[in-house]
C-alpha cells in the first residue's frame, strides 16, 4: 500500500473521532505483520510533521485531527492536501528563482 493512501484511510478513520490508536487501526485494517503495520508509525509522524493530526498521548500512540486536518478533510483529505500543496509551492519558487537571477544580474552590472 502506498503511504499516501494509508494516510488518506487513517485521517479518514478520525474523522469524526476524538482520538484513535494507530496501531490497532493498522493492525485491525492490514493485519500486524507488513510493510504497512512496519511503516505505520514513520507514516503518521508524517501527519504530524504536516500539522493535520497530533498525539494525545505520551507514547505517541493515539492519534487526533488537528482543526487544520478537518479543515483539509472537507475539502477531499490528504490526497487534496498534497495536490494543492504542490501547486502551491512550485510556481512560486519558480517566480522566486527567477527574481533572484534578474537581482543576480542587476549587481553584476553595477559591479
């Protein structure tokens, strides 16, 4: 299974839940043995990292949406997340990238 699509099923399975406990998620959904249920923790640290979801506890086992991670569950999840965060930054370092070319060479010429 592809990291995108769990994460996609796990903000998913929040929804709607106070908090939920990863690894029984993972291994009631894909069973305990599998890259998936090896990789579920480093998955949704990625959330976290995100700032879609947070842990509400100290064992960082139980896992709650964040309001920004509803706020992204409206408008289609994680898969959404992803997509209108690539367009976002794009073609904005690409407009940065080439003010700082014209800059380069506005000194140069001074120079």
């Amino acid at each position: 299974m592809r990291k995108e699509a769990f994460l996609q099923d796990l903000m998913q399975a929040m929804d709607g839940h106070e908090s939920i406990p990863i690894y029984d998620y993972t291994a009631k959904q894909f069973g305990a043995q599998g890259e998936v249920f090896a990789s579920c923790r480093a998955w949704s640290n990625q959330l976290v990292r995100d700032k879609l979801a947070r842990y509400t506890d100290p064992a960082h086992t139980q896992l709650e949406l964040t309001n920004f991670g509803k706020f992204w569950m409206l408008k289609g999840g994680y898969l959404s997340f992803l997509e209108e965060g690539h367009r976002e930054k794009d073609p904005h370092n690409h407009h940065s990238k080439e003010e700082l070319v014209e800059a380069r060479l506005k000194l140069t010429h001074y120079r």
